[in-house]
C-alpha cells in the first residue's frame, strides 16, 4: 500500500543522490585509465541511460543479447536525469546515450553531437492541487486555448520543476504564455521523485512532472493538469553522442544505432511486447508502476521507428529547442546557431538505415 510505497519513494530518492548515477548491467567494466578498451574482441562503448522511459529502449537491446553480434561491449550507466547526465558528459564519462531536451546544453557545452531521435516527449504535464485559483480560468491567452491560468495567479508562485529537463522547458514555456518569466516566480529545482514527494507535502503552486509519474499523480493526489508541453511545442529524446565518440567511434555508433531501430521497430510493431518490456524495466529499478499508468505512457510515448526517421523533419524539435533556451537566455545566440549549424547530425542513422 501507501506506506510501501512512501519506503520505496525514499529509498529512491537517497538512491538517485548518491552521485547522480546507479551503475546498471555493465559488463568487463574497464578501469579508469582505458578508455573504449577491447573486451575479447568487442569495441566498448560507454552508453548513459535513465531509470524512466528513456532507458526503455536501451534494456529491450540489452536484454535481447544483441550487442556482441555487432560487436560491441556496452557498459552502462544510469544518470538520474538531463542535468547529472550532462556532468558526466562533460567529465568525459560515456560516449552516447539518450536525453530529452537537456541535450541542448550537453550539445553546446560540450561540442556533442545529437544524432538521431529515440523517442517522442508525450505526457510532460504541469499540475496544481484541486483548490487551486490558476484552475478558475482557461486559455486567458487565445493562442493556448487548453491552458489554465492567468498573469495574476501565477505572480509569485513557486514551481517545482527538474532543471534542465523538458519539465524545465514546459514550466519556462508555461510562464512565456502568460507574458511572464522565471523572474516573475518562485523556481525551485529538484529530482522528478522529489518533485512529487514536496508537492505531496503540501510545499509549491505548481509541479512538473514527466511520465510515469504524470500519467499517475491525478489518481493519486487528485492534482490537475494546468498545461502541457504538447501545448507549446514538439520535442523528442534524442539520442547523443561526446565528441571524441563523433570523432574515434563511428562504425561503432552506426552499428550501435541500427540496434536502437532494430528495438524500436518490434516494440512500435507488438504493443503487448512494448508494455511488457516497459513493465520489467520499472521493476529493475524499482519505480512502482500500474497496469493503467503503463497503458497510459505506452500510448503517449513512441519510439521512433526506422520508417519515422527516414520520414520525419529531423533537426526541426531540436532547432525549435536550441531557440527557446537562447531566448529566455539559457544559452547564448551563438550557441543555439551553432547547434543547429554543427550539431544535429543526420550521417550516422542515415548510414545505419541504409
């Protein structure tokens, strides 16, 4: 029950403090000082990864045996999201991995390369308590018409929120369509987990959180829905790769993103198989989650299949980003020019879907 689930709660919480990273399924871990060392013949590669939606993907390759046939040796790490993911980037830690749209800051900080897009952002969604006045009015701005809330209300309110994330983006978007910026508030950054545990406390006016745990907290708490980010704009998680890995390992990325369609393709072809394989992934890293919730993200959340990425306009969600950030001054022009220019890379999926 509730209690159970309160223990859970916290151990995963001191869980995801613990330097920001839980080591998962790595395999022949090379010591510090090798770096992509050669494990009986297979080229390693350093692939980063998060216990919630984005490392689904990841566990279906793993637990299908598929990298030795292409040679490879994936070590894996687990980050807790875009922005601890984005330290270990920085300090040189993996070669590619998968980031909603933190990966505009690992990209620009860092000269990494976004390289093809692993799945759709649905389901990132702002909330307020039940007794909230940013319920009484709806679409006060017209080009927004689902959104609730006014200038007024949300003057001075405290937003829990995860920095560097989409929920950033959605709370930043949100605030913009009020004609009104972070200054205007009260921003308070934590972990996705937290971010549920304080608002649950009674602590902040609005939270935003990601699936699973949007499609779970209106049963829970009875908190509603104020906006989404489907509301303002598309993003995808995408995935990424470090520079050196752009440079030395691109045979490596190639094979290694045929793996990611390959998964993609049989789990967007058999929804039983994806819901399934979505269910033991929670398990693993203990994010209790219902049957209903599971529907719910499995619908609202599409890997990006071989066909998708042939078809699709790639590099529009992550231009559309890089603009945003710039504007509220997250990063310089500059900075979102050469993303667009230089960073967002086609050759690598191209070559891998051939």
């Amino acid at each position: 029950g509730n209690i159970m689930k309160k223990k859970i709660l916290s151990a995963l919480l001191a869980v995801s403090l613990v330097a920001g990273t839980i080591v998962g399924c790595s395999s022949d871990k090379a010591s510090d000082g090798e770096s992509n060392a050669n494990v009986e013949g297979l080229t390693t590669l350093k692939v980063q990864t998060m216990p919630n939606f984005n490392g689904v993907l990841l566990s279906y390759i793993v637990d299908q045996g598929w990298a030795e046939e292409e040679g490879l040796n994936l070590e894996i790490d687990s980050y807790a999201n875009g922005a601890t993911a984005n330290e270990a980037l920085a300090a040189g830690l993996w070669d590619v991995g998968f980031q909603g749209p933190a990966y505009v800051f690992g990209a620009v900080n860092n000269d990494a390369k976004i390289i093809a897009t692993s799945s759709n952002t649905g389901g990132d969604r702002l909330f307020v308590r039940e007794d909230s006045k940013i319920l009484d009015s709806k679409g006060s701005n017209p080009t927004y018409p689902n959104v609730y809330g006014t200038a007024e209300d949300l003057e001075g309110a405290t937003i829990l929120y995860t920095a560097g994330t989409s929920t950033h983006q959605l709370a930043l978007s949100y605030l913009e369509s009020m004609g009104l910026s972070a200054d205007d508030v009260k921003m308070v950054p934590m972990d996705y987990q937290t971010c549920v545990q304080t608002f649950a406390l009674g602590e902040g006016d609005v939270v935003a959180l990601p699936t699973p745990w949007s499609t779970e907290v209106t049963d829970e708490y009875g908190w509603q829905q104020v906006a989404e980010l489907v509301d303002f704009s598309s993003t995808n998680t995408d995935l990424i790769c470090s520079a050196d890995a752009y440079e030395n390992l691109k045979p490596e990325l190639t094979k290694f993103l045929k793996l990611c369609y390959r998964a993609a393709d049989e789990l967007e072809a058999d929804y039983d198989l994806k819901k399934e394989q979505m269910r033991k992934f929670y398990e693993e890293n203990a994010l209790e989650v219902s049957d209903e919730t599971i529907d719910q993200e499995a619908e609202l959340r599409v890997f990006i299949t071989s066909e998708e990425q042939k078809n699709m306009n790639y590099g529009e969600a992550e231009n559309a980003a890089a603009d945003f950030y710039a504007e509220i001054g997250q990063i310089e022009a500059k900075q979102a020019e050469e993303l667009k220019t230089n960073l967002v890379k086609s050759d690598l999926w191209q070559e891998a879907l051939k």
